[in-house]
C-alpha cells in the first residue's frame, strides 16, 4: 500500500522528500525533547511577548516543561502567557503528547529558572542581550555535550522529535541567520501579529557591531556566531539533533528559530542534513509577516511540513486568538503535532487535536 | 526451546525468578543507567579505596562516566585507582557496553566534580561527612525528579540496568540499612580486601547519634534515614529505578550499596519490587566478609545473580589482584556483564569479557 500524507499535514518545501520523511517515521516510535533557555535578549522592549512582561519570560520555558510532565505547571500559577493573556503553545504540545505517550526529554541549554522536572545538562548558562555582542558562552561545549546525549537517545528510539522554548528566540534567531550571511529581509517570526522587524534588525546589528568580529569570519564560525548574537538553546539543541541524526530521523518542531538551529547543523556537519525535516504549524507556514521557506531553501533541500492546526471554529477565545497571528509556534507545537498523527498512524488528527487543547485549555486557563 | 541460563551467570538467590527474569531480558533492548555522586564520608581515613587519596575519590565518579563514554577519562589522567594503584571496575563496565552497546545516561545525584558528559540533572547536593547525622539535603526532591525521568527511560527500552559510583558508598549503605532496621552484622562489603566493619559500624553509630532523630521513627522514614546517615547516589537511585520498573524490568547493578538502594524502594513503593533483580560480581557474591545475600534476603524474594568474571588467568597483575579482594564491584561491573551477555543473546562471555577488558586495561593503565 502505498503511503498517503494525511490532508492534515501540509508539505511546504522540498515535497518529496517530506513525503519519504513522513513515511519513514509513521507508526514509528519516537522520543519528544525540548531544549530550553533563557536570554536577557527577551527583556528588550517589543521583542518577546512570551510571557506577561518582560520579567515573566525568565519562567516561560519551565513552566512550558512542567506542562508537559505533569499536565500543570509548578513554578509559576497558571500556564505561561501573552501580555494580552493569550495561553502558550506548551497547550498544544502537551495535547499531542497525551495522545500520543512517548518519553519526554528537557534539555537545559542555559536556564534563569530550572524546572520542577529532571532535565540534561550540558553546562549551558543563560544568554546575555544580543546588543553587547557577547550573547552566549561555551556554546561549543553545550554542542559536544547535547551530541554525546543525542547519540544516546538516538538508540532508544526509531525518530526523534526536537522542539525549544526560548523567549525572544526570534529576535536570536535573526542575528544568527544575519551573522552567518543568509537573506533574512522579513523572513523571521514573531510571537506578535505585527513583526517588529525594524526592532529586531536594530537589535542584531547592534550586536554584530559590538562583538567586534570581522563579519567575514562570523559567517563562517557558527559557535562564533552564537556567542555573538545567539541564544543558549541553538548550540545544544544543534548538537542533540546532529548527534541523533547521525543515526536516525530527526523532526525539528519550529519555525524560524528552527531554521537557525539548521543553518548552524550545516555549518557544523552538513553530513546528517537528509536526516532532518522542520515541522511547524499552519500559522508559521502562512505567516506573511514572515518567511521559513525563504530561509531553508538557502540551506539545501531539507523538507518542511506544517501541522493544519486550526483554531477558528474553537469555543474559546483564547484559543481563536492564534488565527489572528499571536504566537504562532513554540514548544515544538506543529512538529509535536504531526508526530501524534504520525504515532498513531493518523489517528490522531487535527480535530481531535483540537478537541483535547479545549479540554486541557478549559482546565487550564479559563477557570482562573 | 527452553531457556537456559549461562554457566557464566550465577544464581544466588531466589534462583527461580532469577531465571525468569534473566530470561524476560535476554535478548532484549536495554540502556544502562549510572547514578554518581561524592560524599564526604570517602574522605574519613580508612573508608574507601576509590581513588588514589581521599581527595582524588572526587573524581572518581565523573572519571567513571567519561570513560564510559569516550574510552578514556577527561577530568583525570588516567583512570581511578585505588591506593595500591588498581583501576577502577569501571573498566569493567566500560568493556561490557563496547561488546553490546548500548544508550547510556548519567544521573548527577550530587557531585563536587562534573563529568565531561552530558547528565540527567535532579537537583541534588553532594553529600556531608554522615558523622553530622545530617548527610544528605532534599532526598525526595531527587527521589521524585529521578523518578519522573525513570518513567521517561523505561518507555524507550525494554529493561533498565541502574548501576553506581560513589567512593564512601558501602559506609553510607551500612548507614541506611541500619537506620531503617535490618540486621546488618559484618553484611556490608568493602573495596578493601580487609573489610573494616568496625570503624564503618563507629562512623554510622556517630552518625544515628548526632542525626537526633528517634530510632523509631528513622526506621520508618527512608527519606529520613537517607539524608542523616546516607548519601546522594541513594534517593535519585531508588527513584530512577522505581519509575522505571513500574513499567519495565530493571537489573540493579552493584552489592551492597544497592541492598541499600532496594531497602528504600522497598519503604517508597513495594509494589514495583517484583519487576527487579539484583545483578553483581562473583567478587561479591563469594566475599566472605560482606553478606550480599544475607541483606536482600531481608527485603523480600528479589533474585540476585552473579557475573562470573574472574581475572586470575589474566596476564596483568592489576587484573589478578581482583581475585584477592581488592575493589569487588562497582559502577555496576557485575550487572552490566550480566546485560552485555543478555543482549547478545549469550555471544559475550566472561572470557570474551576478560579480553576485551585486557585490551582497555593496556591501553589505559599499563603504559602510563
């Protein structure tokens, strides 16, 4: 018989090959894991709307983990929020992990606030603000460490599934992808509807300039260019996904942020590229504001596809909110998704997705 | 075909759920686990020869795990010794998942030195000098952290094999199995050929003492017993394993120190005692200055069982002088040739073992 993507899952760019990635993963066993971090960079006014202020981001990422070990978060009350209180995609990725079990794995790269959950360390420290030009530190040894811890889950499993938490990780992202020389003109996300892409440029190229380095060998220094403009989630989260895809599938659960973690992989060892795909969701895949295709297709013929999550028709609020383009992705929200439908050989869809985020968001959010 | 158990394994209690679960586990998918940690205890003279000096033991566990990892130790020249200059046993394990490899994963219990590896983090300390009575700080906080990560591995393979390194442990153990009541009498072994019980049984009477709580209630109080007389390895130990075997068989790989560990899954949750057995050393298991048996036969009728490695035929006097009682087990020497064995389905044999473990003990320790 021959495979047949389901209508839920939108293959974006490099078709074919995302077709043969998805047909090597389905009804296979996985492993989800989440590198997660922290950057002063979130606290610039404007960038990050991934907590409720500024202040607040420092606990999105565990709070996002707590979610989904524990159906609930611990270190903060509540579930991590928009200013505008609009709820985290930890939502969705939580959903997807209930209908479709599977081991769950957080990787520190570099925390303000540690979650109540048993974590990786690989020695990471949380980020500076991109505007000193000095971001990131050690990021070589987080990379060598999430390698080594990569290759390990590598052999537990048939596929794994990669997703980050990291406030202002767009705003990161832009300055990696700046620093290593890729066109990035509007091409990176946002947690806002409105992309502040004059913000952000000024950011990073206030940083590019402070770190002093020649762009010339910035461009091709991918850990140089973390530690100038990076954020402490790309070395780690780079090293788990090469070390894994050495030997089996990887599904990159992001957006943009997700492309810079890709550039920095081929820049460090283009070797395990046809083992990656970027999987996203349906608002980061039809974001105007933004570009992912733009910025794979710079990189070589790596497959995205997009979970059809789609949130109109929801009793919530809440929930019909992201349709207006807040938020977006994060904690591998459409790759954790397509994974469920993979898991279960599509019988996990997009509507019943749906059905399990209401319950949990009821739960959740709406009785606060 | 009925299953038979190699000659190269020996049953040493309760045979007929040895058997069976050996036979559950051969041939199976397993990951081997190790829980490290220091203690201060090490450095009480006499205590532990797991290391060059009091000071060097340290090192020892994180020395352990890199050599597991990479063939050779980062954070010491060399490898572990005791005193008289014989390397660790975890050359030992380290040969053992070269012949089945296999996923490994580092629990950081509490260390004054980090390995150059990744670890799973669960916040915990190291451990003080148990003569203070208060050894150990947030017991349950690691026992319930390793517990969730315990669950986690258990999804992605068929068994768990838990093993451990901590210089000072046999101490710490006769220190637990005291305060929670069982019958401890010259049972705990040593890496000394020459058992020192009695400074061991004054270290932990000092230590009950000075903890000042009632006996009674300490007997009933793992969590208790572990944190005045205990150390750091015990609480994510017993949690890891505990997670694990909810689900899936786990090969506890150690002596004594892991009666201990046992004695307190026992106390947390007995109903997950029929998914364990107990795998260590023929130095061990025929020591006749500890009573591995005679421990375990007190918490029930969990199987131990017996690699029969033995190094007298062995070209290098650091290996023969295993046979007089020197080291006798640890970072889990005994259970995981038990699981390379099991893994390969019975192609890796003690003398298969010995070569392999000649062949790493040149490289590493005769030319230095």
């Amino acid at each position: 018989m021959t495979f047949k993507v389901p209508e839920d899952i939108a293959l974006c760019l490099n078709e074919d090959r995302g077709k043969a990635f998805l047909e090597s993963i389905w009804n296979k066993k996985a492993a989800y894991c989440c590198v997660i971090g922290n950057t002063e960079t979130a606290k610039i006014p404007g960038v990050s709307a991934a907590g409720a202020n500024p202040e607040a981001t420092d606990f999105t990422p565990a709070a996002d983990m707590e979610l989904l070990y524990f159906g609930r978060c611990k270190c903060i009350d509540g579930v991590p929020i928009t200013p505008d209180g609009i709820p985290t995609p930890g939502i969705v990725t939580m959903s997807a992990l209930k209908l479709a079990p599977m081991p769950i794995f957080v990787v520190n790269g570099g925390l303000r606030v540690k979650p109540h959950t048993p974590y990786i360390e690989v020695e990471g420290t949380p980020g500076g603000d991109i505007r000193t030009g000095k971001a990131v530190k050690g990021a070589e040894r987080a990379f060598d460490r999430a390698l080594v811890a990569g290759r390990q889950l590598a052999k537990t499993v048939d596929y794994l599934v990669v997703g980050e938490s990291i406030p202002g990780g767009t705003t990161t992202a832009l300055g990696v992808l700046t620093a290593l020389g890729y066109d990035t003109k509007e091409k990176v996300a946002s947690t806002f509807p409105v992309n502040p892409h004059d913000l952000k440029g000024k950011v990073v190229a206030e940083g590019i300039a402070a770190s002093g380095i020649d762009p010339e060998l910035l461009r091709n220094d991918a850990m140089a260019a973390v530690q100038a403009v990076g954020d402490p989630m790309m070395a780690p989260a780079a090293g788990l996904i090469a070390g894994a895809a050495e030997s089996v599938p990887v599904l990159m659960a992001g957006g943009t942020q997700m492309a810079a973690v890709l550039a920095i992989i081929k820049a460090m060892d283009d070797t395990v590229m046809d083992n990656l795909a970027l999987g996203t969701t349906r608002w980061i895949s039809e974001d105007k504001t933004s570009d992912l295709r733009g910025l794979v297709s710079q990189m070589g013929d790596v497959p995205v596809m997009a979970a059809n999550l789609n949130f109109s028709a929801s009793r919530y609020d809440g929930l019909r909110v992201y349709e207006t383009g807040l938020v977006k992705e994060g904690v591998g929200a459409g790759g954790s998704s397509i994974m469920a439908m993979a898991a279960t050989g599509g019988k996990v869809t997009c509507r019943s997705l749906l059905d399990e985020i209401e319950k949990n968001y009821a739960r959740l959010v709406s009785r606060r």
